[in-house]
C-alpha cells in the first residue's frame, strides 16, 4: 500500500524561516552518501530541509523517499514539499525544491 504524499505550492518568501544548519543541498552524489548525511543531521534536529536544483531534483525525492520509507520508516515524514523556478539569463529557467523532512 503507498501512501498519498500532498503537495503544496508556496512562494518561497511565504515559507517559514530555516535555520542554515537543517539545510542540506542536495548534489549529484550517490542518493545513499546523501541519505547518510541526512541521518547525521538528523542526530542535530528533528526537521531537516533537503534543497534540490535543475536536474538534481530527482535525487532529492529519492533521498527523501529512502529516509521516510526505508531508513527512518515510521518515525519520520514528508511535512512539505515547495516547489519553485526561476529565469536566468545564462541557463533559462531553473527548477528548485525544498523537501521539509520531520523526524519524530
């Protein structure tokens, strides 16, 4: 059975404040090595906000799906997804993401 992830669509100067130290920038990394870093955040705090640009987007959705339904199965949720984009000169328009992560 797969639960039903809502998502929501928000202005980034509307989300709430975050803390530099519960951000991880999603790269192009082995999800795994990343899914690791989330663990270790997590040892810090109980929200972690995973940020994805472009073409790494997917990574962060794998990632933050290894942590709610692998690793961390149970004791940790997807609270929100933001989605955004942006058009720049040099490479067009951008894709970004925040993945809010809440471990419980």
């Amino acid at each position: 059975m797969r639960k039903k992830i809502i998502m929501s669509v928000e202005e980034p100067h509307q989300s709430e404040s975050i803390n530099p130290d519960d951000e991880l920038i999603v790269t192009n990394e082995p999800v795994m090595k990343t899914a690791i870093d989330v663990i270790s955040k997590f040892a810090l705090t109980n929200k972690l906000v995973l940020k994805a640009y472009g073409e790494i987007i997917p990574n962060a959705v794998a990632v933050a799906n290894i942590i709610t339904e692998n690793i961390l199965k149970g004791n940790s949720k997807i609270d929100k997804i933001l989605l955004d984009s942006k058009i720049t000169e040099e490479e067009g328009m951008i894709s970004n993401i925040q993945i809010i992560l809440l471990k419980s």
